[in-house]
C-alpha cells in the first residue's frame, strides 16, 4: 500500500489515480495520520491471452448457419 501525504496527493493526483486503477490502494495522511485511502472501484483487467483465446477457437465446430451468415457478411464487402 502506498502512503501519501495530503499536499503530495494534491499535487500528483493523477499518477496516484492511475496507480489505484492498476490495483494499488494508496494512504493518504494530514500531518502524519491517515485520513483517507484510494482504491479501484473495479478489480484490474486482466490481459487477454491472444495465442489461448485462438487455440480454443480452432476448436471449435463452424456451423452451417456461421458460414451462411460469412457469405452474406463477405457478399456486401463487394
């Protein structure tokens, strides 16, 4: 957890939102006593696998009504 005074959270604000954003509960204190505490209101997104997300795909059956739905789709392309 971070800690922070008041002026120094006034002063970089933004940097100290960002960091809450990514997950890191920041303290905020006046004249040494904690006062205040910013947190995310969401847990951090975590990234999406590109190479797993594809493996589980290729997996996966294509139905009829995919491929009629891809030839009209590509059809209006033209």
């Amino acid at each position: 957890m971070g800690h922070v005074n008041l002026a120094e959270a006034k002063a970089h604000l933004s940097e100290l939102v960002a960091r809450a954003e990514a997950g890191e509960p920041i303290q905020i204190s006046r004249r040494g006593r904690p006062v205040a505490q910013l947190t995310s209101l969401m847990p951090p997104r975590k990234p999406i696998d590109v190479a797993a997300l594809r493996a589980l795909t290729d997996t996966m059956p294509t139905s009829t009504a995919d491929n009629v739905v891809r030839a009209m789709r590509d059809e209006a392309r033209y």
